[in-house]
C-alpha cells in the first residue's frame, strides 16, 4: 500500500519537465562523501505546499522530506538565482502562447505624485513599525518565489 499522498500544489509531468531543465546541477556523485540527495520534485512540491497555504516550514507535511531540508533548498534555490530563472522561463512561456513575442519590444512607466509630510516632527515623533514575521521567512527577498505558483498553475 502506496502512503504517497496527492496535493492539488502537485507539479504536473509538463509543469516538472519544464522547471527541471532551470536546476543547478548536483554536485553529489555515486560513491561520492556525502547523503544521496532527495527528490527535488518533492521539494519543489512542498516548496509549492508551504507558498500555497501560508503554514509554518515546520507543518509542511512529511512527505516532502524533512521541513529543514525543504527549507534549505529553497533558501539556496533563492540564493543562486534559481526563482529568477523560473520566473523568466514561465514569463516567456507565458507571453508565446498569448501568440506574443517572448521578450517585450516597449515598456511602459506611470508616475504619481503623492502628498509627503510637511513637518518632519510629524513623521519622526512615530516609532518605526516592527517587521512581522512571516511563515515564508526569506520568500519576500526571494525574486517571485510567490508569484510562482500563480505562473506555474497558469498551465506553462
């Protein structure tokens, strides 16, 4: 008896083959020191998992690997630019079946001016608001880890 669960956050085949060929090569070779590497598939699923419903990298369910391992291939994913790579491949692959060139040809910018304080006493007689805490700690500096799953449901 398979204790495989499925999560509607599963990558699919084309999702998977797509995102796959964006990883860093393994450094861990057969008979090499070191544990074997896990499944990345996982990891990228339990990656999805956690982005999706917002839990703590401590619930994120066991079949994904151990919540630590799963942290650290996001943190070094996010550290090496891997969450860019995805970003721009899904953006072009997005922008082609729109029948649309994978690079833009213009851009567009829109400015708006907004009222600043006019006593600076005002602004500084307030204590600066603490940062929060965050289940993703880490996925707001990480170049679109967020906005990935958005882009990888839209059927790249």
């Amino acid at each position: 008896m398979s204790t495989t669960h499925y999560y509607p956050t599963d990558l699919t085949e084309a999702q998977w083959t797509l995102l796959v060929a964006l990883l860093p090569e393994r450094k861990w070779r057969p008979g090499g020191p070191g544990r074997p590497p896990c499944d990345l598939r996982q990891v990228l699923n339990g990656i999805l998992y956690l982005l999706k419903t917002g839990c703590q990298w401590r619930m994120v369910p066991r079949e994904f690997g151990k919540w630590n391992t799963v942290y650290a291939y996001f943190k070094r994913w996010r550290e090496i630019g891997v969450w860019a790579k995805w970003m721009e491949a899904l953006r072009q692959c997005a922008r082609r079946r729109q029948g649309r060139q994978a690079e833009p040809s213009a851009g567009s910018v829109d400015s708006q001016s907004i009222k600043t304080a006019t006593q600076a006493t005002e602004v500084a007689s307030r204590p600066p608001p603490k940062p929060r805490r965050s289940a993703l700690t880490g996925a707001s500096k990480s170049k679109g880890a967020n906005a990935i799953c958005w882009w990888i449901r839209s059927g790249c």
